[in-house]
C-alpha cells in the first residue's frame, strides 16, 4: 500500500475546512429586547431554526450575531422569525400581537416603523 504524502493530506483538509466555510456566514444587527428573559428567548429561538449555526444576543448593545448557513436561510428570514416571537430587528418589524403576547418583563420600547423612501 502507497503512503499519501503528509503535504498532500494537509492540502486536503485546508481545502475542504475553506469550502465548509465559505457555505456560513456571519452577521450583526440590531434586535430590540430588555432583559435576561429576551436574551432567552431571542437565542432560543434561533438554537432551534434549520441553517443558524449560533446566535448570541447582548443585552447592554441589542446587538444579536449570528452565523448561519445562507443556502438553508437567509438573513431576512432569521429577522422574520425573530419577528414571529415579538422582536423587532433593524428592518423587520414584528405583528403587534406578536408583540404584545411578550410577557410584561419583556415589553420593550418599540422603534418607529421605517417608512418607505421616495
């Protein structure tokens, strides 16, 4: 049996860990909460979505990143689930009644809606 060079196993593996990578990406913006129970939720929610790899949301910032897998979800459907839990993002705004089925603790204050340029 041949033995396969060591420089030609590294190649290998660089080439397929920079292929695995350039599938992910990663990105940060805003997510309006107010409390631990938010940053529960929040992160809870994305832990449990097909195609996010992890979510970390800070408090004292709002600001949630995110890696995730861009051919199984893209980025504004990671804003639109946040949205059906409640939370407003930068751009994407949840229902009012998703809103208001937070719990009290978690009412935070609303942004204004973005209204189109034109």
């Amino acid at each position: 049996m041949k033995k396969i060079p060591v420089a030609l196993l590294c190649a290998v593996a660089l080439l397929l860990m920079s292929n695995s990578s350039a599938k992910k990406k990663k990105a940060t913006f805003t997510v309006y909460g107010i409390c631990q129970m938010c940053e529960t939720i929040i992160e809870g929610t994305l832990a449990e979505t097909e195609g996010v790899i992890w979510a970390d949301w800070e408090l004292e910032t709002k600001l949630l990143t995110v890696k995730y897998t861009p051919s199984v979800i893209s980025l504004v459907e990671i804003k639109q689930k946040l949205a059906s839990a409640g939370y407003d993002s930068d751009d994407v705004r949840a229902t009012d009644e998703a809103y208001e089925a937070l719990h009290a603790c978690c009412k935070y204050e609303r942004p204004e809606p973005k209204t189109p340029e034109k």
